[in-house]
C-alpha cells in the first residue's frame, strides 16, 4: 500500500511496478506485478486512502466474483 501511495505522490508510474514487488510468505517468494500497484493507486485516490474502506472493497469485489462464478458454473453443469 505505501508502494503504491508513493507512486502516486511522486507521479511516477513505473511499467513494471514499483521494485519492492516480490513478497516471501513461508519461505516462497510471490512477484506482485505492476497492475496490482495501479488497482491500489486507484482505489487509494477514490477511498482517500482508507485501509479499512480498501480492504473491504476489495474483500466485496472477491466475493461478489465468486457467486457469479458459482452460478455461472451450476449454469454451465446443470446444477
């Protein structure tokens, strides 16, 4: 999030992402690439950067996308 913010404030935006985009979660090392960055920024801006509101939306939106899929998938198999 403090990438992300960063890149906002300074007005650079980078097409690969900021550097720091490699995170280690038990011992595995994840890329975060450049557009995760850019959805933040966005949402940053439009939340008034509000970790709380941005969390939440973001937990709506997956959660939102999985009952379509669900039903898109009954849909699909007949269920």
């Amino acid at each position: 999030m403090f990438a992300a913010k960063e890149m906002v404030d300074t007005r650079k935006i980078p097409l690969i992402g900021p550097v720091d985009g490699t995170r280690v979660v038990n011992g595995k090392s994840y890329f975060i690439g450049s557009q995760y960055y850019y959805i933040l920024g966005v949402l940053g801006l439009a939340l008034k950067w509000d970790v709380v509101s941005i969390t939440k939306f973001i937990l709506f939106y997956w959660s939102i996308t999985g009952l379509i899929m669900f039903f898109w998938i009954a849909k699909k198999l007949d269920l």
